[in-house]
C-alpha cells in the first residue's frame, strides 16, 4: 500500500498505477442485499433459478452501481493519507460497464493517479479506475474519479 503524509504528496505518482486491491468475492447475498437497498430487482440479478436457463454461464450477475459503490473501500487497499482532512467525492467520469460479473466471481479494483492538484479545499486528485475480473483480459468496469481532500 501507498501510504503519503499530506494529499498533495500523491503528486509524485501522477502517470502511475498506484496498485491493487485484494480479490473479493461477490456472493449472491451482497446482490440480493443491493437489490433491495437500491430498488434494482431485475431478474438478472436476484432469480438464480431462472438465471441457470436463461443466462449467460447460468449465473446472476452484479449490479454494475453495487460494483461502482464499492470504490471507496476498495481503495483504501490501495492507498493511504495521514495527515487530511475531510474528503469529498466530486464525481465520476466515463464510467463503462465493459463485461458483466457473475455471482461468485472475483474481482479487484486497480487504480492509476492521473494528476494531484492544488485547491480551495486542499487538493483535487483524479484517478483511473479498473474493476477487474479474476481470469478475464478485460474489465468489468472503467472510470475516472475526483476526489476534494481537505488540509488537516
């Protein structure tokens, strides 16, 4: 793990991977749980039954929002700031769900720093995501993220 005192210190990794996450695995209870948390009830991620005819691989798969929400703590196997403040999640950018993730696969999120700049609140920092799929070439899911840290 990247660990940096300051936020703006991430400057240094501009243009850089900064890493991976660990693997983790998608069960169908963390599906079932979303669906219901978001609203998102499509058969084609809560109906196992109808899933093993009617799907791909015969498996549900993940909501492309669950494997989004779960940015946040997968990056903090990533990277680490000591000393900040508040930080905010300005948005995402281009977000692509490219290949769908059947239930009890693995993924992991991999994160590159784009650019670390100054700001009213401290630091804006950009980043390029990849959530990928254990086993495939591709990923499930690309974005780019902006962060607002605050100075300590």
């Amino acid at each position: 793990m990247l660990t940096v005192d300051r936020p703006l210190d991430l400057k240094n990794h501009a243009g850089q991977v900064l890493g991976a996450s660990e693997w983790r695995t998608i069960t169908q209870k963390e599906i079932d749980d979303f669906a219901e948390l978001s609203g998102d009830d499509h058969w084609i991620h809560i109906d196992v039954e109808r899933a093993k005819s009617d799907m791909p691989r015969g498996r549900t798969i993940v909501h492309g929002l669950y494997l989004l929400a779960l940015v946040p703590a997968l990056q903090r196997e990533i990277y680490a700031i000591r000393q900040r403040g508040k930080g905010l999640n300005y948005g995402y950018d281009r977000v692509r769900f490219i290949l769908p993730v059947p239930v009890e696969s693995r993924i992991r999120l991999k994160q590159s720093l784009v650019d670390a700049t100054g700001h009213a609140l401290g630091a804006r920092l950009v980043f390029d995501l990849e959530i990928e799929i254990e086993g495939t070439e591709k990923p499930a899911l690309v974005a780019q993220n902006i962060l607002l840290i605050e100075n300590p």
